[in-house]
C-alpha cells in the first residue's frame, strides 16, 4: 500500500470497540478537505484484539484508479461470494467469506469522483456482529 506514515489517530469507542482512525496519504490519495479528498484508514479492537480494519478513498477519478483497485482485490481473493450492484447510485457492494477473514467491498462510480472502501473483519467477529 502507498501510504505515508499517518499523523496522529483519532480514537472511537462505542459498545467494547475502540476504533484508531487515521486521516492521510493512502494508495496515492491525499486528504485535502479544502479540495473535497479524503483518504482514511482505520483498525479496530474488541477485548484488547484486533477484529477489523478498513479504508475509504474518495476523490476526482484523475487522482486514483478504482477500477485498478477493484480489479486487483478481485485478483487476490477471487470471484466474491456476494455481489450486488445498485444501479440507482451506480454503487457495486462485494463480500467475500474466508475461513479466517470477511471483506467487504463498495465501489461507486460518484460522477465526478470516485467513492472506494474495503473492511477486512476477523471472520468470527463478521458473523457475530455484521450479519443479520
């Protein structure tokens, strides 16, 4: 990953999870509030251990090549267990279940700019909190 090192984290916790957000420089993308790009990164705990992680990058499409980014994810993991497109916010959503990992994927096409997140969740942790 293209990542400078972050410079300070923001802390959340909410139900047991502290979560440790940082705002930077992440897969090429500067956070630049002023010219509406964002690139954050982030890893959470429960019980003192790690159980997730995710990232965003939202940005003008001549800063970052989502598609390139999709393309490789889908690469490393293979075809996703599910994929749902919502054609009316021109958004793809992916999930792949591992034995040890879930990930989740949103891919969106926002005219101008492109919005891309992906959460790496401890597999156990996914099914106990993120199904339904």
């Amino acid at each position: 990953m293209d990542a400078e090192a972050p410079k300070q984290a923001k802390i959340y916790e909410s139900d047991g999870v502290t979560e440790y957000e940082f705002e930077d420089t992440f897969l090429g993308v500067k956070t630049e509030l002023d010219m509406d790009n964002v690139a954050r990164m982030a890893c959470f705990f429960a019980d003192s251990k790690l159980k997730g992680a995710w990232y965003y990058i939202y940005t003008s499409k001549d800063k970052f090549d989502m598609n390139k980014e999709v393309e490789a994810i889908k690469a490393k993991l293979g075809a996703p267990d599910s994929l749902r497109n919502d054609a009316e916010n021109a958004t793809d959503h992916y999930v792949w279940l591992k034995d040890r990992t879930a990930v989740k994927m949103l891919a969106r096409d926002a005219g101008d700019k492109y919005r891309f997140e992906v959460y790496y969740y401890e597999r156990q942790w996914y099914n106990a909190n993120m199904v339904k």
